[in-house]
C-alpha cells in the first residue's frame, strides 16, 4: 500500500481514554500478498475505529474495529455488496 492514507475523522478523549473514527484508503499493490491476496491495484477506501487507553504518559490498551468485509469486496476478494441474490439464484 504505497500512498496508503488515514484521515482522522473523530477523536473523542475523556480521562484515561481515546477514540477514533478513521477512514484508510490506498491502493492494493506489491511487493508480496495481503490476506493471502496477491497484488491487485485496486483501490480501496474503509473506516476503522480505534479505541485506546492511556497511563502515565503511555499506552497501556489499544483496540481496532476495521471493516474487513468491506475491505476484502473493494479488492475483489469477496463479491461486491448488492451480489448475494444473483449468487443464491446461481446467476
């Protein structure tokens, strides 16, 4: 992912705790596989949230939620979205 980009969306922080809504978009090319998938050029654009928690100064906790569903249709991994009724009819 070579032009790999992440745009801060939301940042919430309250006492110990942050959180974010992110939106990741790049482009799927070499070197080596991704998930098992070779390189396919394609791009793609999802949103991840991320959850962390902080003391003395570090972080201690940290949790992400990608929509990796979305993520494996926009690289051709997975059928796109609206495709599920043609598959379950064999079209």
């Amino acid at each position: 992912f070579p032009d790999l980009h992440m745009h801060i969306e939301d940042l919430i922080a309250e006492e110990d705790k942050v959180a974010l809504r992110i939106t990741i978009s790049g482009t799927h090319t070499g070197p080596g596989a991704f998930a098992g998938l070779p390189p396919s050029g394609k791009r793609f654009q999802i949103q991840q949230m991320r959850f962390a928690r902080f003391a003395n100064g570090q972080m201690t906790e940290s949790w992400a939620i990608i929509d990796m569903f979305a993520w494996m249709q926009q690289l051709g991994a997975l059928p796109a979205r609206g495709s599920g009724e043609a598959l379950l009819r064999g079209h």
